[in-house]
C-alpha cells in the first residue's frame, strides 16, 4: 500500500491513457471504471461481489450519506470503509449535484445551497466547508470539490455565472480539505459546452492545485455527439500527470469513446441500475430479459461471458426470474453488467499497453448489434 496518494502515467496510445493511482487503501488501474454505491452500498451486490468483478474503487455519495444515516454516525461507527465492509479506495462525490437532481431546493447563494430532504423533507445546508467536513467524516480517500452542474437548457451567461461561482467553491473547499496526506482533493471543471469558459475553468482549477481534476457538467442531456465535441479538447486543458474523471458516464460506447479521448475514471450508474430493471450489457448489445422471445433460450446471457450469471444460468431462468419479481434476477444481472463493464476496462488497459487501442476499438463497435439481441 503507498503511503500517499500519486499517479504514475504508464502508457499512451493516441490521447488514450494507461496509468496506475496509488492510495494507501491500494490501486485503482486505469483508464477505470468506478461503481455507484450510493447509500453505503452498490444495490443487489455484496461489497465481495462487487471486488471479483475487477472494481478497484467504487463511489460513495455526500447527499445521500449526510441525509441517512448521517456523516456523523457513520464516522462514530469507524468510517464509511468499515461500515459498508469495502477495504478498498473509495470516491464520494461533494453532494451539489445530487441536490440539484434529487431534492426540493430551497435556495442556492454564493454560501451554499439550503434544501429539503428527499427522505422526510428536513430542511438542510450545504457548502465547500460542510461537504468537505462530511467526506472527511466518511473517511473517503479520493473526495470531489463542492460544485454547482447547471441543469440543460443552460445559456451561456448562466453557464459562465454557474462555472464562476464553482471555481469560487473550489477554492473554498481546497482551503476547508486542509492538508491530509493519503487523500486526495479532485476539482470538477465546469464550462458547459463552450471552449472559453472550459478553458477559463481549467486555468482556475489548475491555479488552485489539484491531486486530480474531474470533467463536470456533462451527460446531463446534452448528447453523446456534443459530450465527445467537449472532450476532443476539455482533458488537453488539464496536467498530463494528474488523473482525469469524466463524472456520471456512461453506456459502453460513451466509455470507450471517453477513455479514446484521455478520460482515466469514470462512474455510473446505468450497470447496477439497469440490471434491475432486467436490462443486460453484452459485448454482442443489450438484451432486454423481460422480452418474451427469451422465455424457452437455454443458452447465457453471453456465450462469451465468464461472470457467474453466464456460467450457471440460461436466458429462461432470468426471464423467468424476472416476470416472477425475484431479488435473484436483479442480483445476476447487476453482477453480469458489472463484471461485463471492468471487462471493458481490462480489454482497454491491455489495449493501450500494447500499442492497439484503435483495432480494440474497431472490434468493439464490430461485434455489438445496434438494437437489442
Ligand atoms: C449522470 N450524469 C452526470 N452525473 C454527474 C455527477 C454525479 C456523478 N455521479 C456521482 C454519484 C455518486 C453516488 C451516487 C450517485 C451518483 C456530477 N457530480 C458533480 N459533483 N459535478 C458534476 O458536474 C456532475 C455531472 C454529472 N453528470
Ligand atoms: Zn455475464
């Protein structure tokens, strides 16, 4: 285990990268992907479940922690790690953008957001000082800035008054993280999708001084088309040796098109999520298990696909399952989506490490159908 936090750029092919990050609680290879466990846990997974599918990190979350069961019992409890029996890194995101998304927001001023719980309508107060001391109180190893993501349709000036008021935060919540070696304090560019005020955004945040630099502000609805457009320049405003993380992306394609454009780390929560709605990732496409043409297939969710789904059970058990509302469905297809999304992370690894990113990434856009299989 490294006794402080570092980055070690091991490979390039194109602007695609393979690194490594060093935390005392262990490694996180990248480009990586990180899994969403938003309320101290990834749904329908133990935390070993969720180690044997390859994650090296999973995220945890500020809103939702802070609400229930609150920072302060999780830390008198010995740290969010211990609680949720995960030994490994973990990230949590600052809370704003969960505010923004899930609760009754009650009032945004340059001190912080006031709002109602989305679990029993208590009033609550975010800012940079109390997002970075409830991180501190979960104990997460990689903790995110307190930012503001404006919701789409945004113009511009808003963008720019939105983007300003987040590196202001940023700089706040750099001064309230103090120095703690371990851990590490990422900033979130912000911008929208106008290059002046990404780049105006990457300039604050790299004055300030970061262990790691996310991109925000994206898969908000804007579109893949505009994402990528965002990304074909955003990550060359950020340092070469310092991590990068796309935040809240993606389908596979949005991965790898990221990772293709210098993204190390992303997080999503479209694997658990859409396992429990029946919904299975494949390298061949999506397969939507409710669809009645599975009901008599013997055959896996993928022929292909060594995850303890696709080893032991048919297409017909996972209908079945499914019709029939079992936990079982939503646990197997979590798993498989999962386990089949750090499979794309390792094929991209070994990609770039040998020089063969573009084939690899022929070969994925080959082999999957457009619509569901
Ligand atoms: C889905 N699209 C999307 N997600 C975004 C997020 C949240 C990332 N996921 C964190 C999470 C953690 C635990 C549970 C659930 C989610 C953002 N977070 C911040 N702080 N800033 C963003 O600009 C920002 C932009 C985003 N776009
Ligand atoms: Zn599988």
């Amino acid at each position: 285990m490294a006794e402080k936090f570092s980055f070690q750029l091991m490979a390039t092919d194109g602007k695609a990268r393979r690194g490594v990050i060093r935390t005392p609680r262990g490694e996180i290879r990248t480009p990586a992907f990180m899994p969403v466990g938003t309320a101290a846990t990834v749904k329908a997974m133990m935390p070993e479940s969720v180690a044997a599918t390859g994650a090296d990190i999973l995220l945890g979350n500020t809103y939702h922690l802070m609400l229930r069961p609150t920072a302060e019992r999780v830390d008198r409890l010995g740290g969010l790690h211990k609680f949720m029996n995960w030994s490994k890194p973990i990230l949590t995101d600052s809370g704003g953008f969960q505010v923004m998304s899930l609760s009754d927001l009650r009032k945004l001023t340059e001190e912080g957001v006031t709002f109602k719980s989305h679990v029993d309508g208590s009033r609550h107060f975010l800012s940079p000082e109390r997002s970075m001391e409830i991180q501190r109180l979960l104990g997460s190893d990689i903790v995110m800035c307190f930012d503001e993501c404006p919701a789409l349709p945004a113009d511009e000036k808003r963008v720019a008054q939105s983007m300003r008021l987040s590196m202001r935060w940023a700089q706040r919540s750099r001064d309230a993280f103090g120095d703690r070696p371990g851990h590490a304090l990422f900033g979130i560019m912000q911008g929208g999708v106008t290059p002046e005020l990404r780049e105006e955004s990457a300039k604050a945040l790299v004055e300030i001084g970061f262990d790691g630099y996310a991109v925000g502000g994206l898969a908000v609805g804007e579109g893949q088309e505009a994402m990528f457009g965002v990304l074909d320049y955003a990550p060359d405003f950020l340092p070469q040796d310092k991590p990068r993380y796309l935040m809240g992306v993606g389908k596979p394609d949005d991965i790898v098109g990221a990772v293709k454009r210098g993204i190390d780390m992303m997080d999503c929560v479209l694997p658990s999520r859409s396992g429990r709605t029946g919904q299975a990732w494949t390298r061949h496409g999506m397969v939507n298990i409710k669809n009645a043409r599975h009901q008599d297939d013997p055959r896996p969710l993928d022929e292909d696909c060594t995850c303890p789904a696709c080893r032991n059970y048919s297409r017909a058990y996972l209908h079945h399952v499914f019709r029939a509302k079992e936990m079982i469905c939503g646990m197997l297809l979590t798993w498989h989506n999962l386990h089949y999304y750090q499979e794309l992370m390792q094929g991209m690894r070994d990609a770039i490490e040998a020089g063969r990113f573009a084939a690899w990434e022929a070969e994925f856009h080959a082999q999957r159908a457009q619509g569901d299989i």
